[in-house]
C-alpha cells in the first residue's frame, strides 16, 4: 500500500511541521483539503503537544503529522555563552535593555523527554516525524507498534540511510534550499548542501525509502517536478507561512512579503543550529562577529531575548523569520484556498506537458522512418 493510500491522502501534499508557525487550524485546513496538515512539537513539551494535538484532533478527522526535535543533548561552555552574550550586549542596550545574565536549554530533545514519549504512546498520531536525528531503536519500535507512520529528515544519502536501518518508513528529503532548521543529524560534519532536486533523485534511486521532496517549492508545478523525480510527494513550508491559519507574526509576514523574501541566508546566530532565514540585522551581526555561537537551543535562548527586546522598541530585524529560496513566491491566502490552487496547478503541469508531447502521426512521420526532408 502507498504512503498515500495508507493515510488516505487525495493530494501529494505535505505542509511543513514549522515549530512555532504550524498551528491546528493550519494543519487542519490542510488535511481537510486532501493533503497532511502536521504539527511542529520540538519547542512545546507534553502539556503543549497533548492541547495541539487535541485542537487539531476536534477540527479534522483526516490524518496528521507530528514533528519531533531529535538533537543531542546541549553542552553548556560557559566561556562561550559568556563571550556570546558581551558580544549582543551592545545590541540589547541600543533597545534599553541588558542581555540575560545567562543562558538556559529552552527545548529538551525528543531523546531526553520520557513524558513527551509517553504523551505520543497514548495519543498515537498517525504520523511522527523525526528532525535533526533519530530516537533510540525501543522508541521507534514502540511507535511503530502503536500504529504511527514514521518520517525522518535525511539531507544526503547516508543519513537516509541510517534512517531505513532504524526502521523510518518514509524519508523527507530537505534540498539546501528549505527553510528553517537544516536537519542535518552532526553539525560539525561536513554538509554537501545537496539541493532539493539532486538529493529527492539520489534519494528515490539510492535509499530504499519513499522520498518526501522539500526546500522550495512553492506551488504546483513544483510539486508536479518533484513527482516527477520519483517522489511519492512534497512538503512546502514557507508557502504555507503567510496563510492568515499559520502563528507567524506581523513582522514576519511583513519581511515575507517585501523585498527580503528575495535574499536567504543560512545562519547560525539565531539559534546555533544551522538554518535558512530571510536576511535581516541579526544575520548581518551572526555574519560579521566571527564568534562560534553556544549550542542549541542555548543559542536560541538569546536570541529570543534579542529579538523581544528589539520589538519592544519598534525594530523587527532581530527575528527567527524562517524561509526558503522560493519565499518571494509566497501567496497570502487562506490554506484552503491555496490547497485549491496548488491542485489546479499541478493538474494544469500536467496538461501541458501532455500537449507538448509529439503526436503519433509526428513521432512516426517521415523523420521518424529516416526520411530526410
């Protein structure tokens, strides 16, 4: 039985699991029109995932997706966050404000959350998705035994391929282009930055796995390509962003749909991990301290402090304003509107390819017989 088939999917579409973005309406506006609505878990604990969970439950009946962050366990260097910390001072004090006198592990990964695992165990969402690395092999077992389809980030074929061994049914395919937090499984390796279309198709051939595609595509005739590389769908995040369903802010939509959707940028400043957002001040800073930022999610912890403190005072440059290359192409819409068209869409990529094809009485005409006009 097909990915599809299994969650009874009428659409090829996944909408991306954006912590702090997805919301149960957005998910649920998405499922309801044929695609996977998913939620982002990776920076609420149990309490929070059971209340989405059950919000998203009482508006659909359809299948969703639950995204959990598998990263390893932050260390703490103090001599690092210190020297962070004097280096945003400056920032903090041109808001009015001081920076905090230390920095704290906001998120607790998947790995290290008993009670987020219970809460998941009890619930059995049909999907859960697995970002930045892989739960431990009982973990898995167990949600696989409670009926869960399980999904898992793969940037480059070895990931994928660690991810099949686990047992991973279905692999998402994140190009270098997606938005948000890369989720490459070691940061300290060294990262190819495989675009989307090289690495679905290296996925589809090499893995052994269905290949989700993702990282920018924004619309049907980018999600007809990604079929055509073999991939039994696609996910789109920054597409869904500016749909009035997604928790995204005034800021954030405002830089979605200005000039700087048209310039990304990967950066480690925001968060310490890896991740593609539009450019704005707080890149330009990460880009030109030269400092190594503390881990994730300690990084994180400051720069959320920053960007609070530089909204407090009127300045909307300090933001987590996650996207991908195709953000200029965004279309501020209700989700299920958008559905709608990204339907039509690759409905009408279809049509057309069929209309350029040669005719039979083309393809076996005289130049086909050998005849030379």
């Amino acid at each position: 039985m097909s990915v599809l088939d299994r969650l009874a999917l009428s659409l090829p579409i996944v909408q991306a699991p954006m912590a702090g973005v997805s919301t149960p309406t957005l998910a649920a506006a998405v499922s309801n029109a044929g695609g996977l609505g998913s939620l982002g878990l990776g920076a609420t604990d149990a309490a929070g995932a059971r209340a989405m969970i059950g919000a998203l439950r009482a508006r659909t009946d359809r299948a969703f997706n639950v995204n959990l962050f598998v990263h390893a366990r932050a260390q703490s260097d103090q001599e690092r966050e210190a020297a962070w910390l004097q280096a945003l001072a400056p920032l903090f004090r041109s808001f009015g404000a001081e920076p905090p006198a230390m920095l704290r592990t906001i998120y607790r990964g998947f790995s290290d959350d008993g009670e987020m695992v219970a809460t998941l165990l009890e619930l059995a969402p049909p999907v859960v998705g697995f970002h930045f690395g892989l739960p431990d092999d009982d973990r898995i077992r167990d949600l696989k035994a409670a009926g869960c389809l399980l999904l898992s980030s793969a940037t480059n074929l070895a990931e994928a391929e660690v991810a099949r061994r686990a047992g991973i049914d279905v692999v998402v395919a994140q190009g270098y282009e997606a938005g948000g937090h890369r989720g490459i499984f070691d940061t300290e390796a060294a990262d190819d930055c495989l675009g989307t279309m090289a690495l679905t198709r290296l996925l589809v051939v090499r893995s052994g796995l269905p290949v989700i595609a993702a990282g920018g595509i924004m619309d049907g005739r980018g999600i007809r390509a990604a079929l055509d590389l073999g991939a039994v769908a696609a996910q789109l995040g920054t597409a869904f962003v500016a749909c009035p369903e997604s928790g995204a802010d005034r800021a954030y939509r405002a830089a979605l749909s200005g000039p700087g959707a048209e310039h990304t940028v990967m950066t480690r400043s925001i968060s310490g991990r890896p991740a593609r957002c539009i450019r704005n001040r707080f890149t330009e800073w990460g880009a030109a301290t030269g400092l190594a930022s503390p881990d994730y999610p300690i990084a994180y912890d400051a720069g959320k402090a920053l960007n609070a403190a530089a909204q407090a005072a009127g300045e909307d440059g300090y933001g987590a304003q996650w996207a991908g290359q195709g953000a200029a192409l965004a279309r501020p819409m209700p989700a299920a509107e958008l559905m709608a068209i990204l339907a039509a869409e690759m409905r009408m990529g279809v049509r057309q390819q069929l209309d350029a094809e040669p005719s039979r009485a083309e393809r076996s005409g005289p130049a086909a017989s050998g005849s030379i006009r």
